[in-house]
C-alpha cells in the first residue's frame, strides 16, 4: 500500500474525506493541528473518527505560538474578538469572514509535505470544499492548482495535494459520509467552541442547511 497523509479536523468534510479514502489503497497518516483555536473540542471528535477508520498513525501539531500571531486576524483564536453569526456578517464580507485564519491551509499543507516527504508518501488529502455560505481563498480550485505547481519544483520527492471534495457542496458531504457509514454525532462544526453547537456561527448554519438539504436532521444538539 502507498503512504499518505490525510488532514483531519474532525469537521464533517475532513471525516467524509477520511472515509472515503480506500483502505486498501493507501496506509494512512492523518495529522491534526492545535493552533489556538477556539473550538478545541474538534480534536477530540478527529481523533475518534481515526479511531473508528482504523487509523494507527495519528499525530496532532502543537502550534500554540499562531494564536498569539494571528489573533488580530481571526475571531477563531481563543484570543480573538467575538465569533459573529453569519446573519451579522455582510454579503460583501462573505468571500472572507472574519472567521478565516490567515494562511492556514497554507501552513498546514506545508507542514503535511514535509511530513509526507519525511516517510516517503508521495500524497497530501485535504477536505475542502465549496462552501455555501462563505468562502476562502485556500479552498479553491486555483489554490489547489498553485499550491501544487510550487510543490513540484521538489527535486528529488515531489508531493502532491488532492482535495477529492472539492467542488462538493457540505450537502454532498453529508450524503456521502451516510453512505459511508460516517457518525456524524462524532463530528464538531461549530467556531464558538461552548459545550454545545450555537447554531449561529457561519460553520453551524451551513451544516444545519446542508443535513435540511439532505433531508436529514443533525445528529448533534444545539442551543
């Protein structure tokens, strides 16, 4: 089996994603980062879900020092203003809330080639996809594509990014992770990082559309 390695957040596309890799094809690494954010309890439901794949090399990334550097730049950081709801951002401010955290797919992608050069995995999987109601930069096709073309100027190991979710939307995730046997009650969502989901915050309406567009109700509890 070929080695690779998989981001996992413990969102609902990182888990779909993570599923739907083929066990038969791939030896998986997943990797995890703590980077100061607020909703900490993500990490918890990552590693149960690689728990529940099968999943035997899980390494999660201390980087506390980015919620110091980027809690200017980010509502997500523990140390950051207020999470706002997404009826409170504007339309104009949709393609990249408040809610988004400088450069991290970039930094993490980063950090997961270097790993995945050190073991000799020639793959990096990530779980973008299309958002619905907001967006950001790093999760788009033409990200991908760049990203890509720096990593190749690698002389001797080149690894390649894949986003297989890319152009799904979180409905379409949804409905693949049920076929997939997902448990979407081990999932977390929302930004605020409470005992329970807020329902509010941008991530949590686009889950709660995305189950009511599949026709199904949301496993986790809300305020």
């Amino acid at each position: 089996m070929q080695k690779a390695v998989v981001l996992v957040s413990g969102g609902i596309d990182s888990t779909v994603l993570l599923f739907s890799l083929p066990r038969q094809d791939y030896a998986l690494h997943a990797l995890a980062f703590r980077y100061g954010q607020r909703h900490q309890r993500e990490l918890e439901c990552a590693q149960r879900q690689c728990d529940t794949a099968g999943v035997q090399n899980v390494k999660c990334v201390s980087m506390p020092f980015l919620g110091e550097l980027l809690q200017e730049g980010s509502t997500l950081m523990e140390t950051g203003g207020p999470v706002p709801d997404l009826d409170d951002i504007p339309q104009a401010l949709r393609d990249q809330p408040p809610t988004y955290v400088p450069h991290r797919n970039m930094l993490f992608l980063s950090i997961a080639a270097a790993y995945a050069e050190s073991i000799g995995a020639a793959r990096v999987f990530y779980g973008a996809q299309a958002q619905d109601e907001y967006g950001y930069w790093d999760c788009t096709p033409v990200f991908l594509e760049r990203i890509n073309a720096l990593l190749s100027l690698n002389r001797r190991r080149a690894v390649t990014v894949e986003a297989p979710l890319l152009r799904n939307s979180k409905a379409d995730n949804v409905k693949l992770g049920l076929a997939l046997g997902v448990d979407f009650s081990m999932t977390w969502s929302c930004y605020r990082g409470e005992m329970l989901a807020c329902g509010r915050c941008p991530t949590c309406v686009e889950r709660l559309n995305a189950f009511k567009q599949a026709g199904l109700p949301d496993p986790l509890p809300y305020q």
